[in-house]
C-alpha cells in the first residue's frame, strides 16, 4: 500500500513524527510541522437539519408531517430521547456540532463544504415524496455556527416544499453570507460553480451535481426557463464532456475542482462500476481534483485515483435518524469529518485526516474508541477494493494508499 510521497518524506523529516498529539491531546498534522503549503478542505456527509433537529433549535417551525411513518417532526426528537435520554431543548444554535467545533478550531481547514439536504422555508407547498425535510429560517444561525461556507444543493430533499420553498432557502443562505452552487432559478444559476479564494494558494471551485440515483426526481431539473436542481442525465462520456467543457470555461490555471456529487442510494457498500468509472473520467477529461461524493447514510470504500482523492460516500453527518429501527447493521449513528490536503496547483492528495465521531441526542460527540475502531475496519476492508486503507494517529484515521 502506497504512502503520498510528500507525507511520507514530511514523517521521515520529522524527529516528532510519532508524537502526533498537541497539548490538547488532539493530532498535529505533520506536514503543518514540516512547512509543506497544503489547501486544506473540511468536507462531510449529508447535513439535515430539517424535521426533528429544527423542532430542537430556538425557533422551531410548523411539525406537521406527511409521511406514512409520522405525522410531527417531534415524534423524532421523542424517538431520540427514548432511545439516548433528554435532549436540553430548546438547545443553543451551536449544540448540534458539538465535538466537530473544536476539531474544527483546532484543523484550521481553509474551507468548509457540506451538502445541505434541508429545505429552509416557511412554505407549505409539500410535495409528494415519502419524507418532506424543511427548517425555519430563523434557525439558519445553526450552520453558521460551524462557519460553513458552501453548501451543495442538488440533492432529493432541496425541493421538498415545491419552487417557492427552494427560493426561500437560496435567498436564506444569500442573507447568511453562505455560498450556494447545485440549485437556482434556472440551469444556469444551478450550474455555476462557488468561487473561492484561498489567501495566498489559489482558489477553489465546487460544482454540485445530482443523481436521480440518489431519489431526485427528474421533473426536478433545472432549465432555462424553470428552477431546480443541476441534475445529471446519466453517468455517460458524454455528460462527462459536458462538464468538461462547463468546468473549462470557469477554470483557471492553478484552481483546485471539487466535484460533489448527491448519487446511489443509502444503503449498501457496493461502488457500481458506472459511478467509478464517472468518478475517474471527470479526473481524466474534466479536470477535477476532488470527488466528493453523498446520499449513503454510511461511510462507504476510499479511492486515490491518479492521485486525485474520490470519496464515493462520505455517509450522513447530521441527521434526526436517532431512535429509528432497521438497518443497525450499517452504524448509521457513526460519521466522519474529512480533512482533505491537497497541492495547490495541481490537486494531487497529500493527505486525508478523518475524525470518528456518534450521533447522540442530536449532537455530534467523538466516538469511542470502540466505534472508531469499527469505522477503521469498515474503510479498510470497503477501501481495500480501491487499495486504499487506515491507521491510527492517535484518534484520527489517516488514509494510506
């Protein structure tokens, strides 16, 4: 198994490369040590903080449900409080991050990207779909709580309460001084990319692709005339040089391309052949750097790909599944934050750092020892289809390829 050539010299360098641990007892990274000059990328899973969550923040909105399983999102804040103890309620807009915040201060990632799988609306314009996913606007303080400053939006659940509810969330963001790119009023606006700036390395493009795959219906997709998602056709060479030519037009020599993509379903570790081989030829003839990949409620297999990073399912990160029977199996309750270093420049990998962490009374907390050890043994049997795998620097995971 292959090691990146600039982190393995970057430990052979280091006199202290075997003490990974700051006085907080968290782990430095060694390459910050040796003065190698990274961008530096948090990314995660799905973030939902619609439904149980919102009726958990200070300005819960309307409860009503139309799913056959529950009529009133705080039937899921009773299913998560049976199953872990009472949740402080009304909780502060910081509390859902719980753990991640401190990772985040101590990481010190030069961006912070999540898809956002929430509707953010007072609309009532539901849509006819199993699960309707919708949070006040007022309670928008509860991403900016993690400074986040891009969110993906082609995803099944942007447009849970119909074309009012997703301008209502775009103008929601716009206001909070969050970077949108996936969904807008027409496909143009749906797919133009967020731009930026890294002080003193270059900059950063994120582009927000759909599946129907992932449960998007089609009458979804945005158009000239009509708004929606950017969703994709297929995962053909043809819509992959229709990227390509969309991405070459925004490029400059130098920005780093994350693709992230909303596909597949949300359970199952299996990788489809045609979401590899879409994954290695947006790497091959569309320029991107950085495969970011969601829908999965679990982390799926890692792959390092023409020293490109492809994540085929980061899993859920925040959600209001707490409580909810079926599929145990899969530790839905278990994520990760990925902190992803690549060259400036070019985009190779240098260096992925994913933190272990447990969904619990709504709040993101570190995982055990035991469960991080459980997630460990999942990437490296999933990831070793890819010949990729983990191992421990204290309590973070680090990517071996």
């Amino acid at each position: 198994m292959a090691v990146c050539p600039l982190y393995a010299q970057s430990v052979a360098n280091s006199s202290k490369a075997g003490a990974l641990k700051s006085e907080q007892g968290n782990p430095e990274s060694v390459l910050h040590d040796s003065g190698i000059r990274t961008i530096k990328l948090f990314l995660c899973g799905d973030v939902m903080t619609g439904r149980g969550i919102d009726q958990i923040l200070p300005h819960p909105g309307n409860p009503t449900l139309y799913e056959g399983y529950m009529k009133s999102a705080a039937g899921y804040v009773e299913l998560a409080e049976e199953a872990n103890g009472p949740i402080p309620k009304p909780v502060s807009f910081s509390y859902i991050w719980g753990d991640a915040l401190a990772e985040l201060r101590l990481r010190k990632p030069d961006l912070r990207i999540i898809n956002l799988e929430t509707a953010i609306t007072r609309s009532n314009d539901v849509q006819e779909k199993a699960v309707n996913y919708r949070m006040n606007p007022d309670n928008i303080p509860c991403i900016t709580a993690a400074d986040i400053e891009c969110c993906a939006l082609a995803n099944n659940h942007v447009l849970d309460w119909g074309y009012q509810g997703l301008a209502e969330t775009l103008d929601t963001l716009r206001k909070a001084g969050i970077k949108t790119t996936g969904a807008g009023a027409n496909i143009e606006e749906a797919r133009a990319p967020v731009v930026m700036p890294v002080s003193g390395k270059g900059r950063v493009l994120v582009f927000s692709f759909g599946s129907e795959t992932s449960g998007i219906p089609w009458s979804w997709d945005a158009t000239a005339g009509k708004p929606g998602v950017n969703l994709l056709p297929d995962f053909s060479l043809k819509t992959v040089r229709d990227i390509r030519d969309h991405i070459g037009r925004q490029k400059r020599t130098g920005d780093i391309v994350v693709a992230s993509i909303h596909w597949g379903g949300n359970w199952g570790y299996q990788v489809p052949h045609e979401q590899q081989e879409f994954a290695h030829w947006l790497i091959d003839d569309a320029g991107v750097d950085i495969v970011h990949g969601h829908s999965s409620h679990h982390a799926k297999g890692i792959e390092v790909y023409q020293g490109k990073l492809i994540l085929y399912g980061c899993g859920d990160f925040l959600n209001d599944y707490e409580g909810i029977s079926g599929h145990e199996a899969y530790r839905g309750d278990l994520s990760l934050m990925y902190f992803v270093s690549v060259e400036p420049g070019d985009g190779k990998l240098v260096k992925l750092d994913m933190v272990p962490m447990q969904m619990k009374r709504f709040r993101l907390n570190h995982a055990s020892r035991k469960d991080a050890v459980w997630l460990k043994e999942v990437l490296d049997r999933e990831g070793g289809k890819f010949k990729s795998g983990v191992e421990f620097v204290a309590d973070t995971l680090i990517l071996r390829w």
